[in-house]
C-alpha cells in the first residue's frame, strides 16, 4: 500500500536520492528552502516540493498531516559553515530538528528518521567507532547533530514517536556536491577525478544510505569495513560512479 514521506533537506545530494527511490510508489513530499539544495535535484520525479525553512511550524504542521514516516535530512551540512555561524546553525540543527519532531508528534506520525553525522564522534583515532562510545563533539555543526540525537529519544521516551538517528559518515553518490573533504579535480587534471585531503579512509562498499541507490557508496568505520588506502578508494570509487574508463 502506498505511504506518505515527507523527506526535510529533499532537494539536497542525501535527500533527493531518497526521493527518487521512494517516489514511484509513495506520495513524497519535500521541505527544502533551497539554500543549498535544487529543485532540479528532483526533475522528473512526482514529489511534491514545499519551498521553505524547517523552523515554520504552519509549514510543518500542513507538510506532515496524514505522513506515515518523516526522513530529517535539513541542516547546514557544513562544520566549516557552522563555525562562521553558529547561531544560524543552531537555528536550523536545533530549533528545526526540536520543531519536526513536534510537528510529527502533533501530527500522529509513526517514525522520524534523522539524519546524524560520525562528527559526534570527534577526533578520537579510535577505530571503529560504535554507538556506546563517549561523544565528543568538536564544532557547532556536531553539537546540533547530538543534541538532536537526544531530542529524538527523549521523544521516543516521552510520547512513544518512534525515533531512529543514522549518524552517516562520508556519504557519496550521484548529485553529491564534492565538497567537505572532497575536492573535485575533473578528468583533465589528473588520472583521478575524486581526490580526497585525508590519508586514508574506510572503505564500507555499495548498498549504504538505507538502499536509496545500490551504487551509493559511505566510507565509514563501521565493524565490517576495512581499511584502504586512498587510491583503492579513488579507484573504487571511480568504478562504482563509471569514472573509470
Ligand atoms: N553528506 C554527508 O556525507 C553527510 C555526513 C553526515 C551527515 N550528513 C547530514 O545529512 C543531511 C543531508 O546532507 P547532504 O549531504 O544531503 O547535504 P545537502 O546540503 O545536499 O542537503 C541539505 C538540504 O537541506 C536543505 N536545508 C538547509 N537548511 C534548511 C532549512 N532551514 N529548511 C529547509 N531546508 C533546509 C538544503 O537546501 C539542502 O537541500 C544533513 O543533515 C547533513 O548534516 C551528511
């Protein structure tokens, strides 16, 4: 039977891809004021797009009415960014998280899927990185991921709404902007078109992002991944998009 999502931050890289995989079968909506995502992320797709900041409860409240499942993605997806302003950050990472999950309370709605981030974790070298480990949050940005994180439990605890916080290390894929950590070299420059600033990286392999697109591809640190040099990851990374000729 069809469901309703509404997908917060739906016209960004993580957003629109879980648009696409959801829309053919289900009524999607998306909140987006577009401040660093695209309306043309979502061409050709049957999504509803609803041009507006997560912090406009009236918004909300219209967005979420009859919704089975909320996936939060919205947030200034910037450590940088949040640094400059940590209050706008605030708003957004905090006020707005604290609204949706109020508005999805109000509304009845069943889940809330929320987008966190490995930035929780801080600079600890310790690998891997499991959820019982102590947080550390370095930056404003990772300090509104957090506290959403405990918003959403104590939501679960106090109302019931079901509540589930995906903290996302690197995540790549189609309509990613190639920035944070990444820079964008283009073929002409060089042999690889993906260059990463780290050393090294953990390499998770296809099928990440709650198969929104089987050739997503998350580096992370997770119990099963393996540690690769950063050309086996340029080079896998490159196979998995068709970069490499
Ligand atoms: N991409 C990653 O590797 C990664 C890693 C960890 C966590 N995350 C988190 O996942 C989520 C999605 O990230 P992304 O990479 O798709 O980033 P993105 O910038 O492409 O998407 C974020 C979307 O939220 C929208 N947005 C921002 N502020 C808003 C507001 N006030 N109201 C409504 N919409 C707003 C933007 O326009 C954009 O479309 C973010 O919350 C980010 O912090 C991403």
């Amino acid at each position: 039977m069809s469901k309703k999502f509404v997908i917060t931050g739906g016209a960004g890289f993580i957003g629109s891809n879980l648009a696409e995989a959801l829309a053919n079968e289900n009524e999607v909506v998306v909140i987006d004021d577009l401040s660093t995502g695209m309306a043309e992320n979502l061409a050709g797709l049957e999504v509803q797009l609803l041009k507006g900041c997560i912090t406009d409860f009236g918004l909300l409240k219209d967005a979420f009415e009859g919704a089975d499942c909320i996936f939060h993605q919205a947030g200034i997806a910037s450590v940088k960014k949040s640094i400059e302003d940590p209050v706008r950050t605030d708003e957004v990472g905090i006020e707005g998280t604290l609204k949706v999950l109020i508005a999805a309370k109000d509304a009845g709605v069943r889940r809330v899927i929320l987008a966190s981030s490995a930035a929780v974790y801080g600079s600890s070298p310790e690998l891997p990185k499991k959820e019982d480990m102590m947080p550390e949050p370095k930056s404003p940005y990772a300090v509104t991921k957090l506290a959403g994180e405990h918003y959403a439990r104590v939501f679960r605890e106090l109302y019931g709404l079901e509540t589930v916080a995906l903290r996302y290390f690197n995540v790549f894929g189609p309509k990613h902007r190639l920035c944070s950590g990444l820079q964008h070299r283009g073929r002409a420059e060089g042999d690889n078109p993906l260059v990463s600033t780290r050393k090294e990286f953990k390499f998770e392999g296809k099928g990440f992002a709650f198969g929104v697109r089987r050739e997503t591809v998350s580096f992370g640190s997770k119990g099963s991944s393996r540690s690769r040099s950063q050309k086996t990851v340029v080079h896998n990374v490159e196979e998995v998009f068709g970069l490499r000729s």
